[in-house]
C-alpha cells in the first residue's frame, strides 16, 4: 500500500534562497516581468533584482528575510530607485549590456519599487503613503514538499498604484505636471523652445516624470524645469566654448556634455538654437 505524502511545510528562508526563489518564477509576482540581473552595484548600494516591466520601467526589487527588517528595505529601496531614475543613461547601457533587445528604446519608463519581506509594521506601513514613489509592499511565506520541493507564495500588502488611481492603471506624467503651481511661469518659455526644436524635423517631445525629453532616432535634449528657469541638457563636442554653457558633468546622461539656461524667450535666439540642433544632428 502506498503512504500519503505528507503535507508541505512552511519553512523560513534566508534572504539569498527568497531571492532565487522568487526570481525563479517572476511572473507569479508580475506578468511580463523580466529579470536584467541580480545583485546590480548603484551608487553606494546593491539592487537585489533589478527587472524591467512590460512599460519599460525598471523595477528595483528588494529582499529581507527577518522580521522587522522592512524599513531597512523600505529605505534602501527608495534610494536605489532614485538613482536610477537620476542616472537613466547608465541603467539603458547596463540593461543593454545584460539584456541586448530587452529595451525596445533607448528611454527607460519611471523607476518602480517592490519590497518583499515577511511582514510590514505600522511604521512602514504609514511612511509609505507619504512618499511619491510608484512602490509595491509584499510579504511572503515559504513552503517546501518532498515531491514539488520548494517554492515561494506572495501577495501585497500596499500597492500606491492603487491608493492613488482606486486599483486603475497609473497616469502617465504629462506637460501639465512639470508645470504647476509656481513653474507655470516658465511655460511660455517651454512652449516656444519647443516650437524652435520640433522645426528641424521628426522630433518627438515627451515628458517624464524629472525631465521632458526632445528626441530623434535618440534622445538628444532634456529639459529640467524650475520656478525661474529651464536648464536644457544638449550633447556638444568637448572643446566646445561659449559663455552660455555650463558642463554637465552631474546629469546622470553620460551623452550630455553641457547645459543651458533659459529664463526668458529672448534667450532662445538664433545662437542657442544651434547650439540645440548640433546635438540633435550628433545624437541623430
């Protein structure tokens, strides 16, 4: 007579065996989702999986095992994520390097976070809702049987998706944002260097959620928007010199070598335009 097989049993994993478990099997925690690489170097930190969603977003995803481990988590993931939305350049070249043809262009969609731990304390559970960060709160449980050996069940426990949009698709970033409140005066200044830009032909202006990019075949222009300025990131040889420009060596856009300053329509003249269309000649 054959004995039943027993029953499986939770087990408690440390956080390298959660780790493979769950990238083993990705689209249980996200249809479309694809792993670029494992234990990424970004700033002064180490991504624990960072993936790329069926947007085009890069999703940073981090690990703890321990109970009461979550605002380690939840703090390393904010930071792991700001750096890749603030150095986009380097992210498109690492995803290329480890994953030739996942990227379907050379723009990435807004950072996302996914944190996944055993539980979330209160704490956590209220900073949460004051952060703007797409983020995604999950705990887990681990199970192990003698005939399926072990695998890794988890469900969320917050979604900002949701708490923002009532469980609908999140908005996508529009002119309108970057625009509000006391940026509305430079909206005019926008509005004209963009008609300038959009003039030497198949350029396509989109913004995101830190910057609006003017691009081509690449992106070839970016644009940051304060209260009293623009400041437009361009591509330029290194020997370019003119008293308008300022290097860019903090971008994050290893592409953009200087920036302009825009603070009213006069300044974009017929120098400033060219300056703009030798980029955009150079980045084709």
């Amino acid at each position: 007579m054959k004995l039943a097989e027993s029953p499986p049993r939770k087990i408690e994993p440390d956080e390298k065996t959660l780790q493979q478990l769950v990238e083993s099997n990705l689209k249980e925690l996200e249809p479309g989702l694809q792993l670029v690489d494992s234990y990424v170097p970004v700033g002064k930190g180490i991504i624990d999986s960072l993936c790329l969603d069926e947007e085009g977003a890069p999703v940073v995803i981090e690990y703890k095992a321990a109970d009461e481990a979550d605002e380690d988590a939840f703090v390393q993931g904010l930071s792991y994520a700001a750096w890749v939305d603030q150095n986009p350049d380097a992210i498109v070249r690492f995803i290329n390097q480890r994953k030739r043809g996942l990227l379907k262009e050379d723009t990435l969609g807004d950072a996302r976070i996914v944190l996944i731990c055993p539980s979330f304390g209160d704490r956590t559970l209220l900073a949460v809702t004051m952060v703007d960060a797409d983020i995604t709160l999950r705990k887990f449980i681990c199970f192990e049987h003698e005939s399926i050996g072990r695998w890794v069940h988890t469900e969320p426990v917050y979604s900002s998706r949701q708490a923002r949009y009532a469980g609908g698709p999140p908005q996508a970033w529009t002119f309108d944002y970057h625009f509000e409140g006391n940026y509305a005066k430079m909206r005019h200044v926008f509005e004209v260097l963009r008609t300038g830009v959009e003039k030497f032909g198949g350029v396509t202006t989109y913004p995101k959620k830190h910057y609006i990019a003017f691009k081509r075949q690449n992106v070839f222009a970016v644009v940051h928007v304060y209260a009293s300025k623009i400041e437009l990131g361009i591509h330029l040889p290194s020997k370019t010199e003119n008293p308008r420009l300022d290097l860019a060596d903090d971008w994050g856009w290893s592409w953009v070598t200087h920036h302009l300053t825009l603070v009213k329509e006069s300044d974009i003249d017929q120098e400033a335009m060219e300056l703009i269309k030798t980029s955009y000649q150079a980045r084709g």
